[in-house]
C-alpha cells in the first residue's frame, strides 16, 4: 500500500468498493480519506470470516442493493456490497495498466468473498440444516418402527388357558396402554376387547374340562371361573395408576389457567375425569367448578386420578355420564388437537376407565363370591378327613346363596362370552338351584339390561355405544372406537352403584334374598348354615339392582 500511494485517482477502484461511489457514474471522484487504513480493516475482517467455521453456518448472506460502507460490523455481518462491488469492477477496467498491483489485488480478494466463498457457504449451510432435518427425520422413523415392532399382535390368534393366562395378556395389554398413553394416544376400546378375548379363551378351555357332581369340584370349578373374569382388574388398575401419575400437575395448570372458557373438548375431558373419579359428582361440572378444582392444587388433583381404583370406587351411573362426554371428544383428542401432554394423558387416562365398565361391573358383583368360593375351599383344606364331607357340602351351599342369590342364573359367567352358546357346566338340580335355566338365557337379566341399551351416542365417535346381544345381558352394549366394535356388556345402573366409597350407600341386608330364607338358612345345622353375616350380606349386594 505504502509503494503504490504516489497517484491519488489510481485508488478509486478500492475506494469505490470500500466507501461506494459518490455518485451514480465514475465521473464523481469516491471519499478517499482513511482509505488505506479502511482497506486493511476490511480485509482483517474477511480473514476472521474465513477462518470461523462454525459462525457463518449459523448465518444466512444478504445481498444490498443499496451503497454501503464496508467496516468490520458489515464485513462479519455478511453484507454483499452488491453496488460497491460493481462500481468497484468498472473503475479497475478504466484505469487499465495505472491501477496498482495492490489495488488490483484487493478486488479480486473481496469479490472472490464475496461472490465465491460466501454462497458456497450459504449453500454449505443449507446442506447443513438438511442433513440436520432428514437426522431428525430418521431418529423419529426409527424411534417409530421400533414403537410399532413392540406393539401387541392382537389380530394374531392366541392361545389363552386359565387365570394366569389371562394375566400374562392383561399385563401385555397394560403395559402397551403404558406405551400409548405416554405418547399422548388412546386406544381403549381395541385393548379391552383383546383382553375380552383372552377370557373367551380361558373360558373355552374351562368349560371343556366338567367339574365333577361333588361339591369340591364344582367350588374349584366355580372358583376357577370367577378368577378368569377377575384376572385382568389388578393389570389395568396397576396402569391407569400409572397414566395417572404421568400427568404433569404444572402443565394440567397451564392448560386451565385461562379465566375464559378454552376448547368445548376440554371442558367436556374436565368434567368426564370428575365424573369418574369423585364421588360426589352429581351433574357435569361447569368450567368454573373444574378448573377450580384442579387449581385449588394440580398435584392433589393428579394424586386422586392416581389413587382412583376401579374395582371399590367406580359407580356405573358415573362412567356412562363420562362415557357419553368423551364420545364427543374422541376424535379431536385422536387429530392430537390439544397440544397439551397432561391433557392427552388424562383423556387416555379417563377413556380407559370408562372403556372397562364391563369388566369393572363384573368385578365388582364377583369379587365377594370369588372371596367366599376361596374361603369355602381353604375350609375343606384345613377340615379333618372324616368331616371333610360335611365341610365341602357346607362350603358349597354358603357359595350357592352368592351364585344363586339374585335369582338370575349363570350371572357370574358373564365375562365368558361363548357360555351362552355352549352346555352349561351342569344341568342337575341336585345343587339347590343351579341347573334351573339353560345358559342360552342370557342369565335372565334381560328385561332390566334392555333399558341401558344404546347408552351414548352412535359408534360414529371413539368410543360409541351399540345396542346388541351379549353374554350375560339380555341387551348387551358393544363399545367401539373408530366404529370397530368392541364385544362386551355394559349395564346401566346395577350393584356397582352400591361398592364401597360408591354414591349408593348400605345396600337393605334383605335385597335378593328374602329375609325369611336367610332366618331358615341361619337356623340351619350348626346354626349358620356355613355361612357368616359376611356372606349374607354379599349374598344381598350381588342381588341388588339401583334403580
């Protein structure tokens, strides 16, 4: 620079590219003062672009139309001088052979930046965030092949025997809700039924192996059928448990936090999980009520979801209030429409537990004769030999007055689809009472279930409801999700109201059982007729029907 500083206007190349020209044509000489040391500044700045491999990714070239005084911000900024550079050109053409080396150098430096190195970096860095995308792209590819590899065959046959098959699905099919649920998906309907299936098997292979005509054999066969149908309640209690505790208290807050009324869908999800698990719901709750009652504390409100325990808190009346709100909300809750992971684990959460009426109406009726057949044959296991007859005969008539108390046969079989269409486990009346009606009845219950029938709305909606037969309902309800049926019963007011912690409250002692045959049968032999007030108590819960 020093040498070539003799004539002033062999610089005007390199003040035209540094200050931009003066005017709109070569005839208006360009600023020259600092200009060399403006020179050495702007190339120090282009040095300190090129040797920074990282920044320049992280930054997209903008082209000027406009003059612009080159300096390190513009130069680091990745300006393109696109005026400056032209004017820049034209006058190094004009000055011919008197431009110096040094002059001549410097153009050809800065137009090789920026005309060169800084689109290929451009180029470079969109190749970059491409890459970048199309890595994401794949993790989540990947992430969902092996999600779907993982996934529950259950359009597979299968074969299922005994209550700890039933189990083994159960807990296959808990933890895949696991899976859904934390993914923010809800497949309910699907699940329950594989889960129906798995009973339907069992049964199968129940019924073709007869208990024999004594006592002890019919208690263990008795037995063995009430724990099929109550083999899948400890799994999916064990996973709504968990989808529950999953919910993010501080997002679940958010989601509520505005003083207005969000999304009707949200509202609706709100008052279903109230609906389910308090037991003071009467009516559905209004936004106001809800969100109060999940900002008085979110953490306290997830704690209740959590602790909620289908088999001794659900009330029937409330799920299908519940059922019927989700409905009309399935399908925007399926699109992913909330954009909330604490709503859509509550969604899954309260649709799984409306979707498992059936089998929690079941439990509920079956859990205190299963509790009484176990107590009947740990009795015969403990009986000395020589009153172990006596023991047995007694046992099974204790367990008669709970099977065979509400009157309606083959009830507790009801979960075991193909008992309606196969031969009863026996025919005789030896027994006292079983025997008296073929299991092709639908149990006799079918002037109380047609009246629940069509429950909801059509099964156009996730969760609809139809009106059908069924296995242990004379009008049986088949709950679907996308309109794929799903086999099952669901009763619309029965015992289930009066479960512990229920709306109900004490259910008469003389409900299902006149009060004048529990006299006879406390009279009987020993004077208990081999039965506790426990179990005529349980005797008259399993026959009580709520209005």
């Amino acid at each position: 620079i020093d040498a070539a500083a003799g004539d002033p206007s062999a610089w005007e190349p390199a003040a035209n590219l540094v200050f931009g020209p003066a005017g709109d044509t070569l005839a208006v000489p360009p600023k020259r003062n600092g200009l060399q040391q403006s020179m050495l500044d702007v190339l120090r700045a282009a040095c300190a672009v090129v040797d920074d491999v990282v920044r320049p990714f992280e930054m997209t070239p903008r082209f000027c139309v406009d003059v612009v005084q080159l300096s390190e911000k513009a130069v680091k900024g990745l300006r393109i001088p696109l005026v400056n550079l032209a004017f820049a050109r034209r006058a190094l053409r004009a000055a011919g052979s008197a431009a110096p080396f040094v002059v001549r150098c410097f153009v050809d430096a800065l137009g090789a930046f920026y005309l060169d190195l800084l689109p290929q970096r451009a180029t470079a860095a969109t190749a970059r965030a491409a890459q970048q995308d199309a890595a994401a792209a794949l993790s989540k590819a990947e992430s969902a092949v092996e999600f779907a590899v993982g996934l529950l065959p259950m359009t597979s046959p299968f074969s299922c025997e005994g209550e700890s098959g039933v189990r083994e699905v159960s807990n296959a099919v808990a933890q895949q809700m696991r899976r859904l649920a934390f993914r923010g998906l809800a497949l309910p309907a699907l699940h329950i039924e594989h889960i129906r299936k798995a009973i339907d098997r069992a049964g199968l292979a129940l019924f073709s192996a007869r208990p024999s005509g004594d006592p002890v054999g019919r208690l263990r066969w008795a037995e063995a059928a009430t724990a099929i149908q109550l083999a899948p309640m400890p799994a999916l209690e064990s996973a709504l448990a968990d989808i529950a505790s999953s919910i993010d208290p501080a997002a679940l807050a958010v989601a509520v936090a505005p003083t207005t009324s969000p999304s009707s869908e949200i509202v609706r999800l709100l008052a279903a999980a109230i609906w389910v698990a308090s037991s003071d719901c009467r009516c559905d709750a209004s936004w106001r009520t809800s969100r109060q009652y999940v900002l008085n504390d979110p953490s306290v409100f997830v704690r209740s979801l959590a602790a909620w325990k289908p088999s001794t808190d659900a009330s029937a009346s409330r799920l299908t209030r519940a059922r019927e709100l989700l409905q009309d909300v399935w399908g925007w809750f399926a699109l992913g429409s909330a954009r909330n992971p604490a709503l859509d684990r509550m969604f899954a959460w309260a649709s799984l537990a409306v979707t498992m009426t059936p089998l929690v109406e079941a439990a509920q009726r079956l859990l205190p004769v299963h509790a009484e057949l176990r107590k009947g044959l740990q009795r015969i296991q403990r009986a000395p030999p020589d009153q172990a007859r006596s023991v047995a005969s007694k046992a099974w008539t204790a367990a008669l007055f709970l099977l065979d108390a509400s009157g309606e046969p083959w009830w507790w079989l009801e979960l075991i689809r193909p008992a309606t269409v196969g031969e009863p486990p026996w025919t005789d009346a030896e027994d006292g009472a079983l025997g008296i009606a073929p299991l092709g009845t639908p149990f006799g219950r079918a002037d109380v279930r047609a009246e629940g029938s069509n429950i909801g709305s059509s099964s156009a909606s996730g969760l609809g409801v139809s009106s059908g037969a069924g296995a242990g309902a004379g009008a049986s309800n088949t709950v679907s999700v996308g309109g794929e049926p799903m086999g099952g019963q669901v009763s619309h007011a029965t015992v289930a109201d009066a479960a512990p912690n229920s709306d109900a409250g004490d259910i008469p002692r003389g409900a299902g059982l006149a009060a004048d045959e529990a006299d006879m049968a406390m009279d009987a032999d020993d004077g208990t007729g081999g039965m506790s007030d426990e179990t005529l108590h349980a005797a008259a819960v399993v026959g009580e029907e709520v209005p």
